[in-house]
C-alpha cells in the first residue's frame, strides 16, 4: 500500500513539475515579446496578460526569496546558540 502511494505522489509531483515548467514557458511568451510586435488591437489585453504575469512571478519569487531567506537565518541563528551556550 505505502508503494503504490509513494508511487502515486510520484506521479503527481512529476504531473505538477510538467504543468509548473508550461505555465513558465507560457508566462515567459507572454513577457518576452514586446508589446509593439503585437498587432495594436491586442495591445489592451497583451498588457493585461503582461501585468499579471509579472505579478505571479514576482510573488512566486518572493515567497522563494522568504523561504530562502528564513532557512538561512535558522541556521545562522542555530550556529550563534551553539558558539554562545
């Protein structure tokens, strides 16, 4: 039973890390061509797409740069307790 459930979060993680790297592929389409290569009657929904883009990037990256940043903290603080007690 473990296995098969091991085997199955396995798969989904697999799932997920696929949908993750399309949804960047996708992200990075969208902010990497620039707004006046697009045809002018798309512009207002190309800057949408681009605004919220940006936006879900930035707040994955700053929820990484926070978990990163509290890692690095504990260990920091962990090695000052060790040294002062």
């Amino acid at each position: 039973m473990t296995s098969a459930l091991s085997a199955s979060t396995a798969r989904r993680t697999e799932q997920l890390n696929e949908l993750a790297r399309l949804a960047l592929a996708d992200f990075h389409h969208i902010l990497a061509v620039p707004l006046h290569e697009r045809p002018n009657s798309e512009w207002p929904m190309w800057l949408r797409a681009k605004i919220r883009a940006s936006a879900y990037i930035l707040s994955a990256k700053l929820r990484v740069d926070e978990a990163s940043l509290r890692h690095r903290v504990s260990g920091l603080l962990a090695g000052f307790l060790a040294v002062f007690l």
